[in-house]
C-alpha cells in the first residue's frame, strides 16, 4: 500500500476501504506522507466525494489521529455543541448555560472566527482575564465540579484535522460536504460526548448557503456520529440575515448576557430555546419538545443560567463584573437611502463589514479588536424611512467607517412591498 496508488484510486472515482484511508490519514499526521500528496487527495474528495462508508473511516481514523478524551469517569450526562458558522451566532453563550443550569455536563471544544464569520473563542476572550486555554485534567475537573468548560482545541486532539483543514483553506477545497463532516465530526467524536447537538447554517451568511447542501451535510454527520455511538441531532437554521442584533466580539457577550438574564432580542431566544429543547429531548431529560423548551425557559427565568455563566467565567479566569467588557471609541450610525421595506441582507456582506471594522481577522494570525462590530437595528419585513438607523457601527478606527458603509451599502436590500422574515429554523434531521 502507497500513497500514490491511494491517490490515483480516488481520482478515478473508486472508494477508498478503511485500511486504505488509515494508512494515509497516518501517513500525513507522522508526515511519511508529503503536504504536496495531502492536498492532492483532498481535491480528489472534492471533486470525486466519498461514500457513507468513506466519510465514516475519515471522520473515525481523523478522530483517532490524536487523543481521545474519556469522560466516563465524569457523574452526568455529557453534551457538546457545534455550529457550521455564522454572522452573529452566540447563540453558544446561551444555549450551554442553559444546558449545565439544567443539570446536563457540558464539554465543548470551540474555534476562532475567520473571514466573516464569528468565533465562540474570540466572544469569551473578549471578556477580560477568560482564558480559553486549560490543561485537558482542568478541563475535565471543571466540567465535573462546575458543569461547563469551553476551550481551544488541543494539539493532541485530533491532529490530522488540524493537517487538512489549514490546507483545505489554500487548496479550494473548504465547501467538500465530505470533508467538512469529517472536520466537524472527528473533534467531536475525541471530546467523548454523549450527547452532540449540531447547527447547520443555511443562507447567505453560511458556509453552504441552499437548503439541500445543508440538508445532505446535516444527514452526513447524524449518521456519523450514531454510527459511533452519539446521540446526535441537526437543526438547519437560517442565516439569511445576522442573528439577533449585534456582530462583534464584547457586543455579542453584552447581547447573550441579556438573553441569560431574561431579556434580549425575541428571535434570539426562541432560537435559542428551540435548540435546548431538542437537545433536552435528545439527551433523555424530557419527552416531548414542548416539555423540554419549559424547562428551558425556566432556567432563563429563575436566573440560574445566567448564575452558572458567571460561575464558568470566573472558573476560567475572567472578570464577572461585566461592565468591564470593551466598548468602541467611536459609534456611527448607518442610515436607510430610502423608503420601503426591509427584503433582504447579504449576511456575508455585514460579517465582512464588522471584519473591517475590526472585529475579524482575515487570518489566523490577525489581531482582533473585541470592541468593534455593529448593531442592527433593522430586519427583515420591517418598515424603514429614508434616514432611518438600520445599524450602529462600533471601532476604533474611524478610517474603517467608509468602507464597511460601503459593504452595507450592497448588503442591505430595501424593497417596495414587504417580504415576511425567514423562519429562523428550518427543521430538525435526527
């Protein structure tokens, strides 16, 4: 067996068998097998695509490539949460509080923002003193004594990940179905859930932005993920327009923290409930969706997520007082050009204009400005007047005004009769 003869099978459309795919998966992680050879076999997966079977033996052999974290010895049920990416997705913020309030373990693994969209990492290092990186016994510890722990992935879990997906990002392979559900699915298999709930994002704004490549990538990791013994369960959510109001880092924090208090954009918590509720129900805690998002709601309305929240925070180091979150030098505010109606946004269009604003990176390396983003004000199906606010831009760098206006500019759609707003989910694949 060789990497070559790997190479020419998948490029003339055959399916790899398991030991074909261990062995290459191996290879590249010991580095037996070249970058060169890797990036070939990817476009071969993007081009060609894989079986059920293939995307299984990569996600499997990816998640075996490094650590695999046993929880086992952890008392409770162990649940974790991943979303495809979005523009104003906190909805992690919010959901995973909610979750430990209500008694389940929360074990999670997040990723930085790249491009236009937001990461879970940047949001909680935006307060001050959160520390994102823990030894993997801390990890474990908090998770046992205070119900959550949210941290950076480590270089032991799932290594080969780490290898593909940097080179899927310079070889024009990023938007392989296949290879995204093995990404996603092999660092959710090493964290050693029980539970996993996953959030694909579907419009505009998303990695895969029509319904049927969402929908065929949902059923790619369910399957995966029950094939190896996870309860697993897809929501696919609209990213059509930002969710909620606010994009950026310390704004995003400030907008979940008024959701843990009870408050808060109305979508943003339906949303919000909708997903606690499926994986209540997912995890056993509760029979029927409506029972579970009551339950739901009743950690929001006791306080007690928001109670563990502050626990979490200051378990990994970072300052409750949340007054002390950064806030912009400079506000602006972006007005309407005309009468109508909210139809539309290009939400790529508004993540890149918070990005300009400071509050992305375009690389890894990038430093981020937590203050910066912007504040909607406006959706979908609402009325507007010409010189009506539809969104406050937050920087520091006032020369960065002009050029996310004019991203604005060509994201905001404003029409002549009103279009309802989308339903924020579209459905759920278990």
């Amino acid at each position: 067996m060789d990497a070559i003869s790997i190479l020419a099978k998948k490029r003339d459309g055959l399916a790899l068998s398991r030991e074909e795919i261990r062995f290459f998966v191996r290879g590249c992680v010991d580095k037996s097998i070249p970058d060169y050879q890797a990036a070939a076999f990817l476009m071969a997966v993007r081009i060609n695509g894989f079986t059920h079977d293939e995307t299984l033996y990569l996600t499997l052999e990816m998640a075996h490539s490094g650590e695999m974290l046993d929880l086992s010895d952890i008392p409770g049920i162990k649940v974790d949460k991943h979303s495809t990416g979005g523009v104003g997705d906190k909805v992690s913020l919010i959901l995973m509080p909610i979750a430990a309030a209500a008694g389940l373990k929360v074990a999670k693994m997040s990723g930085r923002g790249l491009g236009h969209t937001g990461g879970t990492l940047d949001k909680l290092e935006a307060i001050p003193g959160f520390q994102v990186s823990l030894p993997i016994s801390a990890f474990k510890e908090q998770v046992r004594t205070t119900g959550i722990s949210i941290i950076s992935q480590s270089a032991n879990l799932a290594p080969a990940d780490k290898l593909f997906y940097a080179l899927r990002d310079v070889t024009a392979t990023v938007d392989s179905i296949p290879l995204i559900s093995a990404s996603i699915m092999s660092k959710k298999l090493a964290m050693g859930a029980q539970v996993l709930l996953l959030d694909v994002k579907c419009g505009s704004g998303a990695l895969i932005q029509e319904i049927e490549g969402c929908r065929q990538l949902a059923k790619n990791m369910v399957e995966v993920g029950k094939a190896a013994g996870i309860q697993t369960i897809a929501a696919i959510t609209d990213m059509n327009q930002p969710l909620g109001n606010a994009v950026g880092n310390a704004l995003e924090v400030r907008e979940a923290l008024q959701v843990l208090r009870n408050g808060g954009p109305a979508d943003l918590r339906k949303d919000v409930l909708a997903l606690a509720a499926a994986m209540f129900c997912q995890a056993g805690l509760c029979a029927t969706q409506e029972e579970a998002t009551a339950l739901a709601a009743q950690q929001l309305e006791s306080g007690a997520a928001f109670a563990k929240f502050v626990d979490f925070v200051r378990a990994q180091g970072g300052d409750s007082d949340f007054a002390k979150l950064p806030e912009a030098g400079t506000q602006y505010a972006y007005r309407a050009a005309a009468n109508g109606w909210i139809t539309g946004f290009d939400a790529t269009l508004v993540g890149k204009a918070a990005m300009v604003l400071g509050a992305g990176r375009l690389r890894m390396e990038d430093q981020i400005d937590p203050a910066a983003g912007l504040l909607l004000q406006r959706h979908i199906g609402d009325p507007v007047q010409a010189g009506d606010i539809v969104a406050v831009l937050h920087t520091n760098t006032q020369d960065k005004i002009a050029p996310a206006c004019a991203m604005l500019d060509k994201a905001v759609r404003i029409g002549q009769s009103p279009l309802p707003p989308p339903p924020s989910i579209y459905e759920f694949i278990s």
